[in-house]
C-alpha cells in the first residue's frame, strides 16, 4: 500500500509541476506578444519635455472624456445586433441595419482614436515622430516586421 502512495504522490506533483509550468509558459508568451499600448509608448519610448509631457497630457485628457462615449455607442450597437438575430430567422433587414448601426460607431471610435494619435504626434519632435510611428505600425501590425 506505501507503494502505492508514492506512486500516486509522485502522479498529483508532476501535475501540479507540469500545469504551473504551462501556464507560466503560456503567459509569459502572452504578454510578450501583447502590443505597446500608446500611453507605453508615448511615455516609455519618448523623452518627452515638460511641456510635451504637458500637452501631450491635455490631449490624453480630451480623448478619455470621449472615448467612454464612443464605446458605450459600440456596446449598445452590439446590444442591438445581437437582439435583432435573437427575435429574427436569418439576415433580416433588423439585422442589416444593427450591422451598419454597429459599422458606425465602430468607425467613429477608429476614426476619433486615430485622430487622437495624430494630434499627439503633432506636438512630438521629427526625431520622436519617427520613433512613434515605428512603434505605432509595430503595434497595429505586430507580425509584419
């Protein structure tokens, strides 16, 4: 019978080792992948002045009193799609225009978040924009470099 202890002891720590090393593995591959987000690189990446640092502030500022705006107009375009192909058999027009409802706001957000990159550039040095945008493509096309 103490065989057989040490047997399944053995069993359960090789699991218990084997399953804290894959997800150890697993999320150190995760985050590596995961791309810069534009505060890191902004922040991170550049040496930005004070008064950069201070305008860069401002534009941070204006964009995080909207952007909660345009995402709650993406949650609620979803909300809706996904109430018009609950009460319909297939591709009705309900459905249609949920898609385009949800097209939209998802371009507006894509649209205000680009602007909001640009006008944060503008205030950057050609030596800093030239860092930004590299990790700016880097980021949006993480698997093309």
């Amino acid at each position: 019978m103490r065989g057989w202890r040490a047997i399944a002891l053995t069993a359960v720590l090789a699991a218990i080792a084997s399953g804290a090393g894959t997800w150890i593995s697993a999320s150190w591959v995760l985050s590596r992948r995961e791309p810069p987000s534009l505060h890191d690189i902004v922040h991170h990446d550049l040496k930005l002045s004070p008064e950069q640092l201070t305008r860069i502030e401002a534009v941070e500022a204006r964009f995080a009193a909207r952007r909660p705006a345009l995402e709650a107009d993406v949650r609620m375009a979803n909300l809706e799609l996904a109430r018009a192909i609950e009460q319909s058999d297939g591709d009705s027009p309900q459905v249609q225009a949920a898609v385009d409802h949800f097209h939209v706001a998802m371009g507006a957000l894509q649209k205000e978040t680009i602007a909001h990159v640009f006008e944060m550039r503008s205030g950057l040095t050609p030596a800093q924009a030239e860092v930004f945008d590299d990790r700016i493509v880097e980021a949006l096309a993480p698997d093309q470099g």
